[in-house]
C-alpha cells in the first residue's frame, strides 16, 4: 500500500459539530440551516415546536408517563421515603440503543446527510434513569461511581455515531460551578464521567451559542474558540473562521445561520483563503469583541 500524505486528502469533510450553550441560545434553531437531507433523534420535549414545519424526518425519544418516578426520598439519618409499590421500568435508552442498532444494520443512515442528536443532555439522563434502575436504585441520588458508568455508555455510543458515512449534528448545555475552596469558577460541557473529555474529541468543532440583545433585537453568536476565562472545550476545524460568528436567522427558510456558515469556511479553506473571517459577511467579531 503506497504511503499516504494529508496534502492529497479529500477537500470535503465530514462534519461533527456540536453546539452548547444555554437554553434559548439558539441551538436547536440550527437544524434549519443544515443543507440536505436531516434525521433527528429527538430527546428534548422542546425540540419539535422550534423546528415545526422544518423538512427533517424525526424519531421521538421522551419519558413515558409511567416511567417517571413522582416518589420524595429522605436524605437525613433516620428520614423516611416515599417508597412506591413498583419502581417504573425507564425503557427509553433501551429503545432508542435498540432502534440505532436496528438502523445501523440495515444501512438506513446512508441515505441522510445529517444525523442530529438533540439533545445529548436527555440522552444522558435516559442513559443515567436506566442505571439507575438496573441497580435498584432508581430516584435515588446519583453517585460517582453511576457518573463513571453512564459516561463510558455515552462514549460508546458516540464511537459508534461518529463512525457514520454522514455528518454529525449533537447539541447540549452547560454545567457552572463555584470551587468552595479557591472560589474558582468553572464552565463545562453537561456530560457524565469520561464523556465530559472524550465526547468533545470526537467532534471537528464545538462552538458555544450565546444571545445577546442589541438595540432591541436578539442576536445569536457562536464562539469558535476556547475562553480561557469559561468554556475551554471549544474547538474549531477552520482557522478562517472569527472568535464569534453571527448566525441569527434573519428567516426560518434554510439560509444563514450554522451551515451557511460552515459551507463558506469550507468554501475559502479550500480555496486557500486562509484568514480570519469568511468573505461577504457581517456580524462576526474579533478577540475583542469588535
């Protein structure tokens, strides 16, 4: 086999974006900029109201009624608990596994060119009720050891997604905390154990979304790069992209917005355009916020 070089690698590429970022950031809006044709796996209750009457084919993935556990623990020495007669069975990471398998094996993805995942913050807490519940502890505080568990299965299954002939699109929030002891602030992407570091490397960018209110309008940005003073699992595949790039959706028709935006990266890198900022477009600011 002749020995390969990355200056004859294909020019096209295959996307895993993920966006994080509050809720009402402008994440899931996203999925109308995609170009070509979209699956869901849809986890969010919130997902189907903002892309209503958006052409992209969905599965729904929500708790049962009859799965959620309503029962209020004690947690002091000597409390007592609501204990149920029957602890519910929570099914729903088992049928969305099961069904991806199903898919897998009989090559469905192939005919799709995004798979999104929205979001992968239910996901993770269908993966964890699950745990839960197979250890006999379902409803019950979660410990270290459940975190481990669930964050290797999220692993796993992000192995398996990200080896898909099609593109990746996966959003998801954040977690904020305070140090008690150094008073040191931190913001990381919401994932259980080793999927907090590992998931992230999977994807060729992960960019932050963020709101902001000017003269009256909203405006939606992303962050292409680490902020040494808050998320700093941002990455980014494009070098020819600003620190923050505006893709406020002037309209809900497919223009603008994320795949504009990594359609014209793409574009100038492959033309050999390599600078800050992509040609033609306005909003995007520097370091400074300029």
């Amino acid at each position: 086999m002749p020995m390969m070089n990355a200056r004859e690698a294909s020019q096209s590429v295959k996307h895993r974006l993920m966006l994080v970022g509050p809720t009402g950031s402008g994440k899931t809006a996203q999925i109308w900029t995609l170009p070509g044709k979209r699956f869901a796996y849809v986890f969010d209750p919130n997902t189907l109201p903002t892309i209503r009457g958006c052409d992209v084919d969905y599965e729904l993935f929500l708790p049962e009624v009859h799965e959620v556990d309503w029962s209020l623990k004690g947690f002091n020495k000597g409390s007592k608990s609501d204990r149920p007669k029957r602890a519910p069975e929570p099914t729903l990471y088992k049928d969305f596994t099961e069904n991806f398998n199903e898919k897998y094996d009989a090559g469905f993805f192939s005919q799709y060119d995004w798979l999104i995942l929205d979001s992968v913050t239910f996901l993770h807490r269908s993966c964890m009720d699950r745990t839960l519940w197979l250890n006999g502890r379902y409803g019950d505080v979660e410990d270290i050891s459940d975190y481990r568990v669930v964050g290797s299965k999220l692993t796993d299954v992000f192995n398996s997604i990200t080896s898909l002939p099609c593109h990746i699109f996966a959003t998801g929030h954040l977690n904020t905390y305070q140090n008690d002891k150094t008073k040191k602030i931190t913001t990381e992407i919401y994932l259980p154990g080793k999927a907090r570091n590992i998931v992230p490397l999977m994807m060729t960018n992960v960019w932050m979304t963020k709101v902001e209110e000017q003269d009256g309008e909203m405006r939606y940005y992303v962050r292409t790069r680490p902020d040494p003073r808050g998320l700093v699992d941002i990455r980014c595949c494009f070098s020819n992209l600003e620190i923050e790039e505006d893709v406020t959706l002037e309209r809900f028709d497919g223009t603008g917005g994320v795949g504009a935006l990594l359609e014209l990266a793409e574009k100038e890198w492959n033309n050999g355009t390599n600078r800050r900022g992509v040609a033609g477009r306005t909003g995007t600011r520097d370091s400074a916020g300029r």
